[in-house]
C-alpha cells in the first residue's frame, strides 16, 4: 500500500461521505469554502477545451472589445455632457461675440439636455460609440500585447518598450475607427430644435447610417477624418497611461497588464487593478486634456467639398438644405460669413487662444475627469476580469483534454 503521504497534490481526492473534505482536480480544491471554482462540466467543459485553440491575440481582442462596450454603456451621459461642454462655442454666428453660455458644469449641462432632449438627449451618440468601442480595444488590445513581446525582445527597457508598444496600438485603432468617433462626436453635439441658435450644429442626422450618409454626400471622405491629427496628438495619452498602468498594477499584484498566474487566479486583485487605473488615468488626462478640445472642435466643424480654394472648411452650412453652400468668403442663405473657422491643428490652437483664451483648452475637464476615470476603471476591470477567466478556462480546458 502506497504512503497516502507520497500521494502528489496533482491526484484526485474522493469526496468523503458527509462531504467535509476537499475534492481536488488537477490540483485544484473545491471545497465549500474554497475561493478556487469547482472543474467544468457540461457544455461549459467543451467551451473550455475550444479556449484551448484561441490565440492569445483573439482572446485580447474578445476581452478588450466586451469591456469597450461596458465602458461606454456606463459612461455614455457622461460622454455626451463632456461634448456639450467642449463644442459649445464652435457654433456662434460671430465667434467674437460674447453671450451667455449654455452649458456650465456637469449638473448644469446635464439639465439643460434633460430638459431639452430627455432621456434619449444623455444618450445620443451611444450606436456609433458602442459600435467604435468594439472595433478600438479589440485592436488596441491585441496590437498592444503583440507589440509588447516585439519591443521588449529588441529593447532593453521594458517601460520604453511599453510606451512604444502603447503609441503603437493607439495608433492602429485611431486610424481604423476614426470615421465612427467622428459621427459620435456629430450625433453628440446635435441638441434639440428648441435649442437656442448658438447652441445648433448646421446639421441634423436621424441615426448614424443617416449621419454617414449625409456627411458623405455633403462633405466627402475627408469629413471622416476631422481631427485625426489631435487624435494621433492624443497618443501620447496612452503612452501614459498603459506604462503608468503597468507599473502600478506590477507594484500592487506582482503581475503586468493581462498577465495571470494560477497563483494570481486564486486572489482577488480588483482594488488594487481599480487603483492603478485610478492613478494611471488621472496623470494621462491631466497632462493630456487639451487635444481633446481640439479635436471635438474639428470633428464638430462641418466640411464641404472642394471649391477651388484651399479654404473649403466651412465654418457653418445651411440646416436641412440639399443644395450645395456658397464658397468660403460669401454669404450663406442665412446671411451668415461662410468663412472657415478652424483650420488645421496650429490654425485651431491659434483661433481657440484668440477668441477665448487660454482656459478654453481645459472646458469641460472636470466632467472629463468625471467620465474618464470611471470609463478606464470599467473597461480595465472588465478586461483584466475576462482574461483571468480565459486563463483559468483554458487551464481546465488543457486538463479535461489530458484525461480524455
């Protein structure tokens, strides 16, 4: 008879009678008072064996694309009210005019849009955000991670590595998903009829298929792309963030972004990956904040096709109007100036410091902030959540295929 005491903890344990004792299963205890799940049965083992064949990049792209769509779920209002807030003085007929304005704090601007708009008001915008949601952390999160083993093998400095690897996925899935945080941002700062005219974008769009369409039609391809050089500005956001990230998260578990253990498996890191994220996020928005201004100021200005000059960037179109606008420099049918506004990133910041200062470049930070963190702190939760699920999915998946 074999000395019970030789028996390796890998074994099988039966379950005793009264059912006081551990049962073990490759090691894993599913005792009642256990933290650790009990083994996979039914169609839940068969998804753990398929787990077993996904490649770490699709298991960060599933990952990162759910906690997206979770992030912008919870944080929609948040996002329409920081738009608001941002956009606000882009629609002025004389943009040296100074008159009261609309929307003036995050409670503030969260009453005039009830009141306005109602429910559908705090989330108008949310088809194209949950829709470039998807498609932005599906690719950020896998490029980063694939990014990450490149740098780190060519680089000696892991945190350099991690802040190219961090600019690199920013910038696969800026320019991927572009045209849906444009019409996001369009389909946002779109506010009711009642609305007074300072407050009104020169466009209306029904939906976000209507918004595609109209923008092509009116304004060509480029519209899509409004704001994608503050956008790309904007990637050294995340080369903050993700290494600040990292380097908290290491610091609070011993473990990096995505990574697990299953030793890390049995424990409970979700304060500590909402501290990081917490701490990561509110030094990238801090440092970072102004190009977001910028860049809701050009994807809220309206384009028009070419008309032989170079300043064909309208400044306001007519509303609900199928005829093409006059060129820049003549009157509108409104009697307006159809003169461009902002004109490229240099031209923008100079325009924005001369009409209203230096303070505008951070309107809107403290709803941002309101927005921003919680919106990081679920998507990062979710994540980190998901992958730690994934690991120990596909941990049981490798050994209900050993036994069978």
């Amino acid at each position: 008879m074999e000395d019970p005491s030789t028996i390796s903890s890998k074994d099988t344990e039966l379950v005793s009678p009264d059912n006081s004792s551990p049962t073990r299963i490759g090691g894993q205890s599913t005792h009642p008072h256990s933290h650790v799940p009990a083994p996979l049965t039914g169609p839940l083992s068969g998804l753990a064996v398929w787990s077993t064949r996904l490649p770490n990049s699709s298991i960060n792209s599933i990952c990162g694309a759910a906690a997206g769509v979770a992030s912008g779920i919870v944080t929609c209002p948040l996002d329409v009210i920081k738009t608001r807030l941002q956009g606000q003085t882009s629609f002025r007929r004389n943009p040296h005019h100074s008159s009261a304005a609309l929307y003036n704090g995050l409670i503030g601007t969260a009453q005039v849009i009830w009141r306005q708009d109602g429910i559908r008001g705090m989330y108008r915008g949310l088809s194209p955000m949950l829709l470039g949601y998807l498609p932005t952390w599906a690719v950020y999160m896998s490029v980063y991670d694939a990014s990450k083993e490149y740098y780190q093998s060519h680089i000696e400095n892991k945190w350099v590595a991690r802040v190219y690897a961090s600019v690199t996925a920013g910038g696969c899935s800026t320019l991927v998903t572009n045209p849906i945080w444009v019409i996001k941002t369009r389909l946002m700062s779109q506010v009711s009829l009642s609305a007074p005219d300072e407050a009104r974008p020169p466009w209306f769009y029904r939906s976000t298929w209507d918004a595609a369409r109209k923008m092509y039609r009116a304004e060509g391809i480029r519209a899509f792309y409004s704001g994608l050089s503050p956008a790309l500005l904007g990637l050294s956001h995340v080369a903050i963030q993700f290494p600040l990230y990292e380097y908290f998260k290491q610091k609070f578990t011993g473990v990096g972004m995505g990574e697990n253990t299953s030793e890390s498996d049995q424990e409970n890191h979700k304060a500590a990956i909402l501290a990081a994220t917490f701490l990561s996020k509110m030094c990238a928005t801090s440092a970072t904040y102004p190009h977001e201004v910028l860049r809701t100021r050009l994807q809220t200005q309206q384009r028009f096709p070419p008309s032989g000059s170079h300043e064909d960037v309208s400044f306001r179109g007519s509303l609900g109007s199928s005829h093409m606008p006059r060129g820049a420099g003549t009157s509108s049918s409104d009697g307006m100036i159809n003169l461009p506004r902002y004109r490229g990133m240099v031209r923008t910041v100079r325009a924005i410091l001369a009409e209203e200062g230096w303070r505008a470049f951070y309107a809107g930070m403290g709803t941002n902030m309101v927005r921003a963190v919680p919106a990081a702190m679920t998507t990062m939760l979710t994540y980190e959540t998901l992958k730690t699920y994934f690991h120990r999915l596909q941990a049981e998946g490798h050994q209900l295929s050993e036994h069978q």
